[in-house]
C-alpha cells in the first residue's frame, strides 16, 4: 500500500514537472501498441493507469509474502529445539 501510495504521489506531485507522468507515458504506450491515437483524458488511459497500479501492489504483496516467509522460517529454526 505504501508503493502505490508513494507511486500516485509522486505522479501528482512531480508529473507535469518532469514533462509526463503515468497517464502521458501510458498513452504513449496504447497508441504504440494498438497504432491509434489516445488522449491522456480517455477512460482506456484511466483503465491502463489503473491496471498498472494494481500490477505494481501485485508486485509488492508477492515480494512481501516471499519476505515473511523467509523471515519466519529463520526464526523457527532459531527456536526450535532440535
């Protein structure tokens, strides 16, 4: 949750600034792919900008299982008593 906070934040806070954000470069993005033209205001923009953020918390909850399991396996072998 703090990825995709950290990641929607950065694209208000610093988007336009920077020259794109996520909405311009997944526009570019869809009109590369599917050879059509596509505004940054458009509901496929919204869904693709959608879908990348939920990607992205995909992401981090597989990496964040991954680490709970190791950090737990670790500290039963530290404790068992065989």
């Amino acid at each position: 949750m703090l990825g995709i906070g950290i990641a929607v934040s950065m694209d208000f806070l610093l988007g336009e600034g920077l020259g794109s954000g996520w909405r311009e470069a997944i526009a570019q993005d869809m009109a590369r792919l599917f050879k059509i033209k596509v505004s940054s205001d458009s509901i496929a923009v919204d869904i693709g900008t959608t879908a990348a953020f939920l990607l992205l918390g995909a992401i981090g909850a597989g990496a964040g299982y991954i680490f709970v399991r190791i950090v737990r396996s670790f500290f039963q072998l530290l404790l068992s008593d065989e």
